[in-house]
C-alpha cells in the first residue's frame, strides 16, 4: 500500500515534468525559444496531469473538479484582477501619454548612464514600501519598457532590473505575504528574520547595484524626448505614491485608471472602451497561464505529489547544515511545483519549523532561508506571476528576461554560500 501510494506521487509529480519538455522540445523544434507560447506545454500537462489521476481512480469528473478548484482558489482570482487592472490601466496611460510624459521627467533629471542603478535602486524602494513584487512590477515596467526603447537599451534587460528590485522588497517588507508567513510560521520576530535576511541578501543586492553601474547597456548618451506635458505623469505618479503609502494594488490602479481618463482630457467613452478592450485582450494569456497553473498545482498537491517531495529530500539529513539545505532546497522545489512563493513557504513551513527544533536551526534562519529560497525561484521562473506580468507589460518573451536577473540569481547563491558557512550566526533551537 505504502508503495502504491509512493508511485502514485511521483507520478502526481510527473506533469510538471511534462511542462518543462513539452516547452522545451517544441522551442528546439521551432529553432526559436521565443517563438513558441508556454501556454501550449501548459494545456497539454493539465490534460496529461487529468489522464493520470484517471489512471488510479476511474472519476473523471472528480479530478476534473480538483483541477477547477486549483484554477479558481481566491488568490488565483486575485491576480487575475491585478492582470486585468493592470492591462486596462497600461492601455490607458499610454493612450493620453503618461508613459512618454514620464519617460522624458526620467531622461531630463538622470544621466543615461545612471538609469539602470536609478531603476533598480526605485524598484527596491518601491517594493521595500509596498511589501509586493507584483505591484512593484505594474508601477515601474510600462515606463521602463518606454524608456529603454527611447534610450536604445536592451528591453528584456531593462525590465529584469525591474524584477530584480521587486523582490528585494518582496523578500525583505514588514508587509511582504512571504515575511509574514515565514515568521509567523516559525515564531520568529519580524525584525530578527529582517536582520538576518538582510545579512544573506545585501550582498546580492551591492553586487547587483555596481553591475547596474559599471556594465555597459548601450545607452545612448542623448535622446529627443517627445512633446508630452509633465502634468501628464501624473497617473503614474499617482500610482507609485498610493502604493508608497500602502493602498491595496487593485485600488491603486483604479486610481490610475481615473486620473489618466481625467487628466488626458482627450479620452471620450468610445476610445476609453477601446483603450480598455486592449490592455485585456494584452493580458488574455497571462490569465489563461495563471488559471492552468492553479489547477495543475492543485491536482499535483491532491495527487501526493508533495508527499513524495518531502520524504525523498528529509530523509538523508544529518546534522545542521544538512537540516539547512533541506529547508530551503524544499522550499524551493515545492515553489517550483506551485509557482507562489507563499503558497510554498506555507506548504514546507511545518516541515521546516519540525528540522529547526531537532537539529538547532534557530527560527529566524529557517524563516530567512525559506523566504530567500521561494524569492529565488520566484524570480527565475518563466511561468510566475512576476515574470509573465513584466513580459506581457514589455512585450518580451520571459525567457529573455531570465539571463538578465542578477539579483535573484546572486540570493540564490547566497542562500548556498550562507549553509555552507553558517552564517550569520543566530540561536539556535533547543534540540
């Protein structure tokens, strides 16, 4: 029984290795990783992931109903709002000329050679402030998008800087969902996981400010700025002040969505529709992605997917750094299989709180290695929210985007250089 229930999960598993080669296999076929949609390897691992659960149990209509569950769980839901939003609010803004308007504020104030060190230092304020990569993302990347087609940098490389600084914040806010789940979930305080954290990241994030300085991005040094007027910023603005200030990221872009109607005063209700009717259909593949991804997830979790996961990766442990490289390699294959950080902090957290106390791992490090890990992976994920977001604001494929992303990439190595060292020091559990 007990072997039954092994294969059944690693088959539960399997979809997701269907993804990645259906994804992989039609983009070497083509010739062109950009060419082809992940939508498509999407589809045919959800239907495959159906056709397994079927294999165990002949009730085809209660997995399709554990697969619609996934799709429609509330954060699900939610972000598919913020897509919506989001589409609706880039459409608009560009249409009465916020983005130009705000691209020529940027190239006025900020020599071309400091932008990417001035976007990447924004984008951590930004979501330091807000607590949210998501909403960070929204504010910052139709305008950066604008703004290195207008200073001839690299877009994908441009909007990466973007992702990058959103989970600085995302990883580090008071009010990030991932802060307050690790913490919460390991009894730790906010501001020890903060100092830890932040002794495992800021090294990453220097690293990633002096490459945004001295690496060349072929900017060019002068650019014709167009004829908008500065009042016509202030959507933007708008929407980066309210988020500053904590507003929820659904009324944050209503607002924006008002004031660019109100201020472009050359928008009637006629091309306001039509405005709006773009920035959807602009999102329509994200929201498909993002329905898939639910359902999929949930079917792998019901399946006892994550069952497997966790005993083949705790089973082996010995001592600290093994109880250590647990926590988080668990944290970061689980967000793999769910693509949300803190759906995955959540998942592994009784796990992980259960290998601090037996082996020593004081609270606030296993909340930081968790919350590091989940933001790594998140990071680099062509099919995370993030990454769809900023690649359907930017018009690039995800896959350009993910060379660009030094600072996810430099957390990842550190959570490894962090185990491998021990440090920073904390307390440990009583064992």
């Amino acid at each position: 029984m007990l072997q039954s229930n092994r294969l059944r999960g690693i088959m539960a598993l399997s979809p997701i290795v269907v993804l990645l080669g259906v994804y992989l296999l039609l983009s070497i076929l083509s010739g062109d990783f950009y060419k082809i949609s992940i939508s498509v390897a999407f589809v045919t691992a959800s239907i495959y992931s159906v056709i397994v659960m079927q294999l165990y149990k002949r009730d085809l209509k209660r997995h399709i109903d554990t697969f619609s569950k996934g799709a429609s769980d509330s954060n699900i839901i939610y972000m598919i709002w913020i897509f919506i939003l989001a589409g609706i609010f880039a459409s608009a803004a560009q249409k009465m000329g916020a983005i130009d308007a705000t691209v020529d504020l940027c190239l006025q104030f900020i020599p071309s050679r400091f932008i990417p060190a001035g976007i990447f230092l924004a984008a951590c304020f930004i979501s330091l402030s807000i607590g949210t990569s998501v909403g960070t993302i929204v504010a910052l990347t139709p305008v950066v998008a604008k703004l290195s087609a207008d200073i001839g940098a690299d877009s994908a490389q441009m909007v990466a800087i973007v992702v990058g600084g959103a989970f600085f914040g995302d990883n580090l806010s008071f009010i990030s969902d991932t802060t307050i789940a690790a913490t919460m979930t390991q009894g730790c305080r906010m501001r020890d996981k903060f100092r830890t954290n932040l002794s495992i990241v800021l090294p990453a994030a220097i690293l990633s400010l002096a490459l945004y300085l001295f690496l060349d991005f072929d900017c060019n040094p002068i650019v014709e700025t167009s004829q908008a007027m500065w009042y016509q910023a202030i959507p933007y603005m708008l929407v980066i002040i309210c988020a500053l200030c904590g507003i929820n990221v659904l009324v944050v872009l209503l607002l924006g969505i008002i004031s660019a109607v109100i201020i472009g005063g050359n928008m009637d209700i006629i091309s306001l529709s039509i405005a709006a009717d773009n920035g959807i259909k602009s999102m329509c593949e994200l929201i498909i992605i993002t329905l898939l991804a639910g359902g999929l997830m949930n079917t792998i979790r019901q399946g006892g997917g994550f069952d497997v996961l966790t005993h083949a990766i705790t089973r082996h442990i010995n001592g600290k750094r093994g109880a250590e490289s647990a926590i988080a390699g668990l944290t970061a294959i689980t967000n793999v299989c769910t693509a949300n950080n803190t759906i995955a902090i959540l998942t592994v957290a009784p796990i992980a709180h259960e290998l601090s106390v037996r082996f020593g791992v004081a609270p606030r490090k296993a909340a930081s290695l968790m919350d590091t890990a989940s933001c790594f992976v998140q990071g680099v994920l062509p099919y995370g929210a993030q990454l769809l977001m900023a690649s359907g604001l930017a018009k690039v494929s995800p896959i350009e985007i993910i060379p660009h992303l030094y600072y996810p990439m430099g957390i990842g190595a550190m959570v490894i250089i962090s185990i491998i060292f021990q440090f920073p020091k904390c307390k440990s559990t009583k064992q």
